[in-house]
C-alpha cells in the first residue's frame, strides 16, 4: 500500500499495530451522518457510484468525454455533468448505468489504478451474488486522493466528497483542524483513534475512525460527541490563552517599536504551541501564566531574546532598518558608518536588531560585523571623530574617496597638518578636515561644551534643501522626526526615533503649550511632525509636502507663513538643556 507522505506519517502508527485488522468510518460532526463498517467490504452503492463519477472526471479531464455532452433518459435530454451530480447522489440507478455505459468497465479499472486503489476491482456477480473487492486500507488511499489537490481539477474533488454529504462545520472546528496536517489524538474509547480533517475550500470536516474492533452506531455517536467536546475545551482554553497574552502584551509591549511582540497560539498536534518571538524579559513567567489552569498540554515554541545580545558594528557607509525582513518593508530608520547595534537574532541575509536609540528592525547582514562585548566596548572608549556636515566626500585608503553622512563615527588616529586622520571599521584610513568633524573623546565618553542654542541651529541650517525620505536618518535623505534626532546628536543629545516619543520626552522635561514662550532651538510639535524653531515664528522642519528640509513660518503675513500647521500647532519642548551623553 502506497499513502502520500504527509498521511502516511501520520497513520504509520495505527497500521504498523493495527494492520489489516483496522476498521474504518466516516462521520460528520455536524450532520452526524455516518459511513461506516466493521469489516473489510464496503457497501457496493456507494463505492462504486464514487469510483464511476472519479472515472468519468477523469476520462473527461483527458478530453475523451465532454462534460457538455447531452444524455438522453426519458425523453429529457441530460449532460454528462448532470449525469455525474445524480450518480452522486444516489437517487438515480439510470444515471448511474448511463454513465457506466459512456466510460466502460475498462476505463473504470484503469482509472482505480490510477489512483493507487490496486486491490479494488469493479465486482463481477458471483453465484448470483455481488462481491465487492476492497480493504480498509484502500478507503483510506482513496480519501487521502481526495483531499489532495492532484489527480483531478479541485473542484472536480469538491464534487466528488459530496457523497459525504458534507456541511459546514463549527466554526471552532475550522479554527482547530487543518486541512493537511490532521490532529490525532486518543478518543474515550479504548483502543480507538481518530484524524479530523478540513476539506479544502469546503470549510467542512470529515471525521475519520480507525480502530481494531468493531464500530457499532452507540460507539460512533460517543466517540464523536467526545471529540466535540475535546475541541470545545481547546477553543476555550485558546480563548483563555489569548486573553493572558493580550494583557501581557498591553504590560510589556505598549509600543512594539521598542519591545518586540509577535505571540501566537496555535493548535498542533495534540497540543497547544505559542509561537513566534518577543524580547520581552519576562517571558518564561508568562508562560507559565498561560499554562495556568489549562487542560491539555501547552508547549513553548517563542524565540525570546532578552538574553544577552551580540554586538555588531555599522561597516557601510549607511545602512536601512526596516520593520521587516525584506526589501520592500517600510524603512524604519537609518544607521550611519559606526553605529553601534544590539544583534537580537541572525540569519542568513536578515539581522534581527536593537539601535542606540532602542528601535527595533531588520537589517541586512552584510552590513554589519558582529563584534564580542569587548570590541565593542574597545569601539566606543577609543577617541572618534563624528562627522558634522549633511555629507561630505572624502579621501580614503590609498586611492579612491567615501562619502560620509553627518552622525558617521571614525577613529581617531593623529593630526596632521590641517586634516584629522582617522580609520573606518574595517580599518580604511580617511582624512577629515577640522572643519567637518568634532573629537568625541572616548575615555570620557563627554562630548564638548556645543550646547549653545546658535551652535545647534547653525548645524541644522546645514541640512537646509536635503531630500525628504520617509524614515530617512541621514543627509541622503531625512525626515522630519529623523532631522531632529540626528541634530540633537551632533551636540550629544539623545532623543527617541519618532516625533511622538521626542513630544513625550519634551512633556516629562520642560513642555512648552504657547508660541509665545519658544526660544530658538527648541522643538516645535504638530500632530505626526516635528520641527526646530528658529525664532520669530520661524522653523526648520523636513517637510513631506515640499519635498526637502525647509524653512516656514507660523506668524501670520510672514514669508513662509503655513496656515495648515499654524492652526495644529500642539506646543514645544525645550530639551537643549538635556544632560549631555556620548553617543554609542
């Protein structure tokens, strides 16, 4: 006997042990109607009106029969479709020997051959008797036929489980079951087992029995009512499992772009499996709390990665984090030359990471280099140079230049003459003009004193006409949350990633409701936007509509004036005054 793979693995266990002494039945959990025997023959009407519809498909498929193919019974002109759907329903001998009579008995048997079904014959009338030919073990072949998208058209296989007479189950039911990966488990009874499966594109399952003795209509009727109830506890456990997780979630993950959160329960095999990964610290206590109280057996299948991370270093002069693994996911961010990474996971092209600023995202592996904790701690105590203009082209290595954009980090090697020299991480030399970088002295991890409110506006003037980029963080692009967070770095102020984060940073230090109480350098907040006043109504922001960072105003009759954010203008923060921290 050859099963498809999938199913074979599945019922190897039941055969090896059960053998030819295996019983068979089919049950619908819905309509609780049966098909089912006790031995090895199965009842002739209803094998063969399947097999002789399975036949004509298939001689219709290879194009030796038209389905449109007009049948004449009773003066009433039928199609061969029609032919097959009253065959199917077994209502219509007529139907049925008209049907014979167009494929043959010998494209019968080539088509039982065809699929697999090798001890099954079309029955010859024996001593005025009809035997029917076939085995436990053949059904099975055959509804696994079925239920697999091969051999014949999918809706030529829908048509044909009609026999079932199948309807659409529960909806738990659907949720729980697959439709190639049945659940098995051991019913209520001894000794008997049983696979649920969902038809595809039926939304319906049959229930399939197989046992070493004798199936009586009592038996069937408990062992289904059992496996409902067994589905009925799962779904509520599921349901129970699903609210503790949403709650954690809401305790732990409020914002998934700090804190990864991608937790699933799935029914598997017997069990419940919580899939997918999260960096939250306390997960093993929350697993615990979902296995609480649960009546089947729950199993962690979560990546977590609140362990301690792996380091990895920028190499490329900039590189993209994005909300997933893929190039065409949304650009969350950007990292220039130097940046320093937590590594959360690996894989083959795709790094799961955590940036300085907390944000988490995708990027690509072959822009980084992992590094221990004690190069990385070497990295960052070594003095560096941090690149000031929006970007700037430069000599490198013996031949050759890069292009650096503001933020990039190098180390610092000598002075000469008017140049800085320094050396990129993969140890490229470069020389830096004084007037384009600032020495971040490493063994102090301080910046100097550039915190006066016209230093910061001076840098930020810099980027005046750079393109606008949704999650651009850099001089090749920048939006406008991004804007203010790298000009803020240039003088050794943190600020979170997005525009909401950097107004909830403002509200805890120093919020500011009125235009009237802004000074130059402050921040200036929009509903989603972020700006840098200026003074006199005046600001620098990376506007979306414009196309590039520019300048305007929200005073009335002024050149630049902005109507539309004048009137959402929600207030400003004063965070120049910050504590001042090296940027790692």
């Amino acid at each position: 006997m050859e099963l498809p793979l999938q199913l074979a693995k599945k019922l190897a266990p039941l055969l090896r042990t059960q053998r030819a002494e295996v019983g068979l039945a089919f049950h619908h959990l819905t309509t609780r109607q049966s098909w089912a025997h006790n031995d090895r023959c199965f009842p002739l009407s209803d094998l063969l009106r399947l097999l002789i519809a399975m036949a004509a498909y298939q001689t219709a498929e290879r194009g030796n029969l038209p389905l449109a193919k007009a049948i004449t019974i009773a003066s009433s002109p039928l199609t061969v479709r029609e032919l097959i759907r009253r065959t199917l329903a077994g209502n219509d001998q007529q139907a049925k020997s008209l049907l014979l009579e167009q494929i043959g008995y010998r494209a019968l048997n080539l088509a039982l051959e065809y699929w697999g079904l090798t001890y099954t014959r079309v029955p010859r009338r024996i001593a005025g008797k009809t035997v029917p030919i076939t085995t436990p073990s053949e059904m099975v072949i055959l509804l696994s036929k079925l239920l697999e998208p091969s051999g014949l058209q999918t809706r030529h296989a829908h048509e044909l489980l009609s026999f079932l007479r199948l309807e659409p189950c529960p909806a738990y039911l659907q949720k729980l079951a697959s439709a190639w990966d049945p659940a098995c488990i051991v019913a209520s009874t001894p000794g008997i087992h049983h696979l649920a499966y969902l038809v595809a594109g039926k939304a319906s399952l049959v229930l399939v029995i197989l046992t070493a003795g004798e199936i009586t209509s009592a038996t069937m009727a408990k062992i289904a009512q059992s496996i409902l109830d067994y589905y009925a506890d799962i779904e509520q456990n599921l349901d129970r499992i699903q609210a503790v997780l949403a709650t954690e979630k809401l305790r732990h993950a409020p914002d998934q772009r700090l804190v990864a959160w991608e937790v699933t329960p799935t029914w598997e095999a017997g069990k419940i499996a919580l899939q997918g990964f999260t960096s939250v610290a306390g997960w093993q206590d929350i697993f615990h709390r979902c296995q609480s109280g649960c009546a089947v057996t729950v199993v962690d299948q979560v990546r977590s990665w609140h362990a301690e991370p792996n380091w990895a270093i920028v190499s490329p002069a900039l590189t993209h984090l994005r909300k997933g693994p893929s190039h065409a996911a949304e650009l969350v961010s950007q990292l220039t030359m130097g940046s320093i990474l937590d590594v959360l996971d690996t894989g083959a092209e795709w790094w799961f990471v955590r940036a300085h600023d907390g944000t988490l995202a995708w990027v690509r592996s072959s822009h980084l280099r992992l590094a221990s904790s004690g190069e990385a701690e070497h990295w960052c105590n070594r003095d560096q140079l941090l690149v000031l203009p929006p970007l700037v082209t430069l000599p490198c290595g013996n031949a050759g230049t890069i292009t650096l954009s503001a933020g990039s980090r190098l180390w610092y090697l000598a002075t000469d003459k008017e140049n800085l020299v320094s050396c990129t991480p993969d140890q490229a030399e470069v020389r830096l003009p004084a007037s384009s970088c600032r020495l971040v002295a490493g063994s102090q991890h301080q910046t100097t004193a550039w915190s006066s409110a016209r230093e910061l506006i001076d840098l930020a003037l810099r980027f005046l006409g750079i393109p606008y980029l949704w999650g651009g963080a850099s001089g090749w692009g920048i939006d406008c949350s991004g804007l203010t967070q790298l000009v803020f770095a240039l003088i050794g102020i943190r600020l979170p990633r997005d525009s909401d984060q950097q107004l909830a940073l403002a509200r805890e230090h120093c919020y500011l409701s009125a235009l009237s109480e802004l000074l130059p350098a402050d921040l200036v907040f929009f509903p989603g936007h972020v700006g840098i006043y200026l003074g006199n109504g005046a600001f620098l922001h990376a506007s979306a509509a414009n196309g590039y960072v520019t300048i305007n105003t929200l005073t009335t009759g002024t050149p630049g004036y902005s109507p539309g954010l004048a009137e959402r203008l929600i207030g400003g923060g004063r965070l120049l005054e910050l504590a001042q921290e090296a940027l790692l």
